[in-house]
C-alpha cells in the first residue's frame, strides 16, 4: 500500500495536503481498502465549518456505513461534486479523483500535529 509522503494523516484515516492558505483532504488507501466498494459519499455543503475530531460527512460501503473526521478545523471552501455520481473513485484512486473537500484552516498549525507517513505505516501495520 502506498502512503504518499507529502501528506499529513489522522488516527481516522484522513490524508490532509496543504496548497498555499487550504488544505485539501480525502481518506486513505488503507480506509478505503477497510472498508470495501464504496457505493455513497456525504459531505458538507461549501460555506460550512467543520471541527477538528468532529464528523464532517460519512461514506457507505456495501458493508458499512463510516463517518469521516475532520482531521483539522475550517472553513470548507471546494467540495468533490464528482464523488455524488462516482463514489467508486475513493477506491480507485483515494488520493488523486477522490479527495473530498479543500478547506480554510481556522488554526494552520493544526496540520502539525497529523502524522507524517512513516507514522501513519506505524500505525496502520499494528490494525
């Protein structure tokens, strides 16, 4: 499984990428494969704020249905559209075609405290 090393990862299996003043987040390789064909994607609306550790949405997979955790807190300010007709992309390609939302940071330092890769694959070896 790769874990890409320019992302930053919470203990719930959210990739965070910076890009300038946002960060980008979707979920991993690791939760998607957990998870199974995922068949439904929710997310929040553009305009909403969401809370680190809090739920922001949730993905339903022919076995489960999950909820996604902000891994920081912020403003969402771009949405995955293309998820609603191609919820099939988070196993496909979790973190290219499947990222979920682009969000304004309320506190930037918040990313610093996600885990890199290599702690990440520490992780996830232990499940």
């Amino acid at each position: 499984m790769s874990t890409p090393k320019d992302l930053r990862y919470s203990e719930e299996h959210e990739w965070v990428k910076v890009e300038g003043e946002s960060v980008r987040i979707g979920i991993t390789h690791f939760a998607q494969s957990e998870l199974g064909d995922i068949v439904f994607v929710e997310l929040p609306e553009v305009g909403d704020e969401i809370s680190a550790d809090e739920p922001f949405g949730s993905v339903e997979s022919v076995k489960t249905v999950s909820e996604l955790y902000a891994p920081i807190s912020g403003k969402v300010v771009e949405v995955n559209e293309d998820l609603n007709d191609s919820p099939e992309y988070v196993n496909e390609s979790p973190y290219e075609k499947a990222w979920m939302i682009v969000v304004e940071p309320t506190d930037a330092g918040e990313v610093d405290k996600l885990m890199t890769a290599e702690q990440y694959e520490e992780m996830t070896k232990e499940d």
